[in-house]
C-alpha cells in the first residue's frame, strides 16, 4: 500500500492508496484511533446502491453499524441547506464529539462532509473515502471544505484536514466514462504546474487509463496526489504556492456559475479554464505556444468538451468572486513551463477578456 504525507499545521495525516482498499475499510478507521463513537457516512444514493453492501460487509464483525445519511448527488446540492439537513440528522440519530464522520463519494460529498466536520460541535473528526477519480486525486487532500453560494463556487467553509484519506482506485470500475475524462482534467493540471515528465507519463498512457486499467489509474492517483501533497504542506492555508492549484480554477470556476452547475462537470469546466489560462500565458509571451498547444491536445483526447454559451464580458464579471483575488488584486495562475507556473498580480481586464474571447471561439468550434 502507498501511503503518501501531507503535512500541515492543522494537522499530519496520510493518504493510503491500495485496490480493494474497502474491504478492510473497517481496519483502517480503528487505526486512526478515533472510531470510538458513533460512526456517520455521507454519501449519495447512487454511490451506496453501487457500494453500499461491500462498505458494511467491512463491519461484519463489528457491534455496531455505521450511521448512513444520505446527500443528492449533484453540485447544486453543495449548499448551507443541506449542511442543516445532515446536522439536524445527526442529532436526532445521537451524534456526539466523539462521534466520526466518513465522506464516501466525489468531490461534492467530501467538501460537504468536511465542512460539517468543521462545525458540527464546533469541530468533530472526519475521514475522506473518495469514490470518483477526482476526489482521489484532488478534493479529498488538502483540508479545503465548503459549500457554493448563488453567486460563487466554495465561497463559504473551512480548512479542516482530515484524519486519513482511505483510497481505492478499484471502485473506479463503476465510474461513468464522463466523470473519468472529467477527473483526468486534474492530473492534466497537476502535471503542468509541478512536473514535466509526469506530462509525458499522461501523453502516452492517457489512453490506457481512459480504457480504465486500474494499474495505470494507481500510479497516476499517487504521483497526483505526491504534487498535491508538496504544495498543501508547504502551503496550508493558500497565502501562496497553494493558489497554483487553482490554474484553470479563476475561469472555470465563473463558467460553473454561469450555467448554474448544471451543464458542465468540474473538470469540463477546468479544462476551458486551462485553456483559457494557457492562451494568456502566450500571449503575454510567458509561455510557448507549442507547450500550450501540447496541453490543449491533450485535454480534447480526453473526449469531447461540452458547449455552452455565456458572454465573455458575464465571464469576466464572475471572476471577481474569485478567492484568490486579494483587496483590489486580480491574482492569476499561469503556466510558464511544463512542470512550472507562477501566480502573477497584474492581468488586466482587458487581458482576460481577451483569452475568454479566444476560448469562447474554440468552445463554439470545438464543442459539443
């Protein structure tokens, strides 16, 4: 088993990866010794009908059985009324300090779940137990939890850590193929910020881990995680290095909120903000054009982005809600190298538009 470091103040944990992780799932949470109370999952109905019976037969020989509350699925469910939901439930079901809460799904239910862990009686411990490639490589590292509001994505939350990250590339098998290409947008953007030749690694196996080969799946999980892991703990609280994370994130995260959540994946959405991104690198002459151009290629043999359609100028004036933005700062990542990019402070308006401009085109010819 892998078991990879991160390290923060707000505390030191690992994040194992192993196929068929989850049938000793139960072993692995006595581990962290905190599984003394009351165990609560958050997860979707989807992931449970699919998991559910391997997830408890790990508790077979348990006296007790974990506490299942229920999340519906979809990024227009990551709001504070479902954080009030699940922590009325967990009330009325005995939920104490000592109790510990298991994030078992993607992304939206391990932000979720963590931002609950980081409230419920003023903080209770949680562990992550992500089910789509996505959440294996990115959202369950980090610490980073929170909800959307109406006007932005993650604009309320917290940095929780949490106590382990339990990873099994196997329940991938039952991952829709667009959720796959969507969650490889990521390594994409992990390999472009901190290492070049893991790019290299993604050009000539994108194909295999599109056929879903759980061997190559692991190793782009661990070296994925290994960047992310770096950055988080020399960063914990992005004040720095850890805005890197969010190359592609300024735009895509103002296209999410555009088409309301409902008609891009995460992913899809970062990988036209990846775009966008390296389009005005070139143009600013902070990166080559046959470096970006590699990328882009990269991204559509993933399949097919989704259209959409949005003015350039509506875009722009979402991405003032932008986190990373300070005071009357825009900050900005860009890539300057295969393996190096740099936050910079001064892209103008005129900038950006102007890159949105250049990717809304591409979105017009090439989506679909």
């Amino acid at each position: 088993m892998a078991s990879i470091p991160v390290q923060t103040a707000g505390g030191n944990y690992s994040v194992r990866v192993q196929p068929g992780l989850l049938q000793n799932l139960s072993t692995h949470l006595r581990k962290t010794g905190l599984a003394h109370g009351k165990i609560f999952v958050v997860t979707t109905p989807e992931i449970w009908k699919l998991w559910g019976k391997a997830f408890l037969a790990s508790f077979a020989k348990q006296p007790t059985k974990p506490e299942i509350l229920f999340l519906p699925s979809g990024e227009r469910h990551k709001r504070l009324a479902s954080i009030e939901k699940l922590a009325d439930e967990m009330v009325e079901r005995g939920a104490r300090r000592d109790s510990l809460l298991v994030a078992f799904g993607g992304g939206v239910a391990g932000d979720l779940t963590g931002f609950l862990a980081a409230i419920y009686m003023r903080g209770i411990p949680y562990v992550q137990v992500p089910t789509t490639y996505l959440a294996q490589i990115d959202s369950s590292v980090g610490g980073k939890t929170g909800v959307n509001l109406r006007t932005g994505k993650n604009l309320i939350g917290s940095f929780h850590q949490p106590a382990v990250v339990l990873t099994d590339p196997r329940l991938l098998k039952t991952l829709l193929p667009r959720e796959l290409r969507a969650g490889m947008v990521e390594s994409i953007k992990a390999a472009v910020l901190g290492d070049g030749a893991y790019f290299q690694w993604l050009e000539k196996n994108c194909s295999t881990m599109l056929r879903g080969d759980i061997d190559a799946l692991t190793q782009a999980i661990h070296v994925s995680v290994r960047i992310k892991a770096r950055i988080v703990s020399a960063d914990e609280r992005e004040s720095g290095q850890r805005m890197l994370l969010n190359l592609g994130h300024t735009i895509g995260h103002a296209i999410e909120a555009a088409t309301q959540y409902r008609k891009l994946l995460h992913g899809e959405a970062i990988a036209w903000g990846m775009i966008a991104a390296g389009r005005l690198a070139v143009a600013r002459g902070a990166w080559q054009a046959a470096d970006a151009a590699r990328v882009e290629r990269l991204l559509f043999r993933l399949g097919p982005l989704p259209k959409f359609s949005v003015t350039p100028q509506r875009l722009l004036q979402l991405t003032d809600a932008d986190k990373k933005n300070r005071s009357h700062t825009r900050n900005f990542v860009l890539p300057v190298k295969l393996g190096r990019a740099i936050v910079v402070t001064d892209v103008t308006a005129e900038e950006m538009l102007a890159a949105i401009r250049s990717m809304m085109q591409t979105v017009q010819e090439l989506g679909v």
